[in-house]
C-alpha cells in the first residue's frame, strides 16, 4: 500500500489536509481543511488527520482523536454500545508527545494543526508547569488549553490551565481507558469532567446549562460524537457573524451600531464599544489633522494676483510630500473627506476572541 505520508502530502495539494513542518525537527503536522468540511469529505486519510503528526520516513509519531461528529451523524449501530460521557471544554486542542531521533527525546507540544500557533506556545509553557515528564513516551496526550486571550464563547475568568482529555497508544491507536489515567495522573493533571451517565444519553441534546459547552460522548469502539448545548451554538453563531470590519462598515456608511448589537450578547459590548471607539479616535484624528494641515496650506499659499491655474499649482507644490496630500486636495477641491478617511483606517478582520480553528 502506498506510503501514507505520500497519500496525505498528495491531499494537502489538492486542498482537503493542510500541513506545516516543525521549525526544527523531522517532523509535520496534518489537519483536515475548511474544504473537507464543506464538502463532508470524510475518508480514512482525512478522519485521522486531526492533529495527526508524522516524521519524513512516513511513521506516526502522533495520533490524537480522530474526526468528532454531532449527536445527529450519529451512524444507527453506534447508540447500542456502552459509552462515557465528558464535559466539552471551550478551548483549543493541545498535542504533546515525546519524539526519539538520535539517541534524544525531544519534547513536543502542538495545537491541532500547528507546532508554532499561539496555543502551541501557550500550551507548552502552562505544561511545562506541570510533571510532564511524567507523561510516557511512545503515547499521544490530548489537552484542552484555555486562557483568556483563547477565549470562544465560555468565559472560564482569568483562568489559565490544560485540561488532560485523553491519552492514546500511537503506534495501535488504542486508548487507555480514562480510569487508568486517573489512577495514574489524577493527582498532578487537571481531567476533563466525566459525567455518571450510563442508561441513556439521548436526554442530553435537551439539555441547555449556560456557560458551558456541552458534551462529548465517547462509544466502546472509540467513535466520539459532540452534543453542543444550544445556547453555545447561538452565541457561537453571533460571534462568527460579527467582526472589526462590520463595525468599521457601519461607522464608514453611517449607518447605526444597533443591528450590530443587536446580533452581539451583553457580554461583548464592551469589544464592540472598544472597537467603535477606537476607530473613531483614529478618524477624528485624521481628520484634525487634515484640517489643521489645509488650514495652513491656505495661509502659506496666499492667492491674491493668482490665477485659479497658478493657485493650482503652487498648492500642489506645497502639499507634495505631505502624507495626506490626497484629503488635502479633497478639501481644496469642496468635497468631503470622510470616505478616504475611512478606507484609510479599515482594520484587520478579527472577532471578539481568537481561535486558530473553529470547532462548531
């Protein structure tokens, strides 16, 4: 059978994986693209390639969870076997295990798709707090990391920590069995919450607790499914819906910041506030600026016993190396300059709080 690191590079050009390569070791990172999402492209290669982390030899050096699904893609003969039940946690996807080349153990921390994202750093400096050396080699460590500056939908405070989710064999992909790892790291990582529910799990899609996530639901055969309460899903849904450059588009056409708010729960006014308010000092000073400027073009032009040609000209002269020449001109010529100010200040696009990828 084909090499598997040649099958997933070969997806990667056709844009269903997207992959990077660690900065220094031999090593790269596959995770499913925004492609095989919308397009339900779910095969072998695309399922495992979650985080999954192999070396240039084509071994696999990690293998976090595979592909999660919601309760409603739930396959019919799934439901009849034994589960568990787990918090979902509302933060981003952290991956450590050991790498052996040459006689050294390399350490390694990665976020779902990357070995240099922000949470991959974060991560790595929160586990580095912890006995992470008490975490075996030849094993792939799942972790939740959440800080504020990470924050989705779920406001865990000022709280900074990785939550342990799960822990596989890499080399068979089996999973210890979550008792094991409380026996074993219970006392020096913090677990994911397991829920005592073992009759029926059909009830927790009702379900709707505020501030929290929802749950993963992990089968006998290792299959996981998500529940995701639905007030998440609707806050989750307004934060996509607005950003930096809606905001900056209803200043720029005048239009009111109402709507907006009306698409933002009362916890983030205060981002969409700071938002508006800090584009509109960039605007008013800008336009002071302008202002104050052609005030003094004015005075230094003077235009007594010049023609409007003549005028012209010496203005030009005298605004060519300023920066804001084209407001200048605007002014000169009777015309607003409000418009040019605007697209001058268009901010990059970002929403209330970062993710490097989206898991609804």
């Amino acid at each position: 059978m084909e090499n598997l690191k040649v099958r997933l590079d070969a997806m990667v050009e056709d844009g269903w994986l997207i992959s990077q390569v660690h900065p220094t070791l031999d090593l790269t990172i596959y995770n499913y693209s925004q492609k095989t999402q919308y397009a339900s492209y779910w095969v072998e290669e695309t399922l495992m390639a979650r985080g999954l982390v192999l070396n240039s030899a084509g071994d696999i050096v990690a293998r976090p969870f595979g592909k999660f699904f919601n309760a409603s893609e739930v396959p019919d003969q799934i439901p009849n076997l034994a589960f568990e039940v787990f918090e979902k946690m509302d933060g981003s996807l952290g991956i450590f295990f050991w790498y052996y080349k040459d006689d050294i153990l390399y350490p390694v921390f990665a976020s779902r798709g990357s070995f240099t994202s922000d949470q991959a750093v974060k991560g790595w400096e929160m586990l580095q707090k912890l006995p992470y050396r008490d975490l075996a080699y030849g094993h792939t460590h799942m972790f939740e990391i959440i800080y504020p500056e990470n924050r989705i939908v779920v406001d865990y405070g000022a709280k900074e920590e990785l939550v342990l989710l799960g822990i596989n064999r890499t080399e068979s992909c089996r999973e210890i069995p979550f008792r094991d790892i409380e026996e074993s790291l219970g006392q020096s990582f913090n677990l994911v919450k397991v829920y005592n529910i073992k009759e029926n799990w059909d009830h927790l899609v009702t379900l709707n607790e505020p501030n929290k996530e929802g749950f993963v639901i992990r089968f006998s055969n290792s299959f996981r499914v998500k529940v995701k309460f639905e007030e998440y899903v609707r806050l989750h849904r307004i934060i996509t819906n607005v950003s930096t450059t809606d905001i900056w588009e209803s200043l720029m056409t005048g239009e009111s910041l109402d709507e907006v708010l009306e698409r933002v729960p009362d916890e983030f006014f205060d981002w969409v506030r700071e938002t508006q308010a800090e584009l509109l000092a960039s605007f008013n000073l800008i336009k002071e600026t302008a202002l104050n400027q052609y005030q003094l073009v004015c005075i230094m032009v003077p235009t007594d016993g010049l023609s409007e040609r003549e005028y012209g000209k010496a203005f030009a002269e005298r605004v060519a190396k300023n920066g804001l020449k084209h407001l200048l001109f605007g002014l000169k010529n009777g015309k607003s300059i409000d418009t040019e100010i605007w697209k001058m200040i268009k901010p990059k696009w970002s929403k209330p709080f970062k993710k490097e990828t989206t898991n609804i």
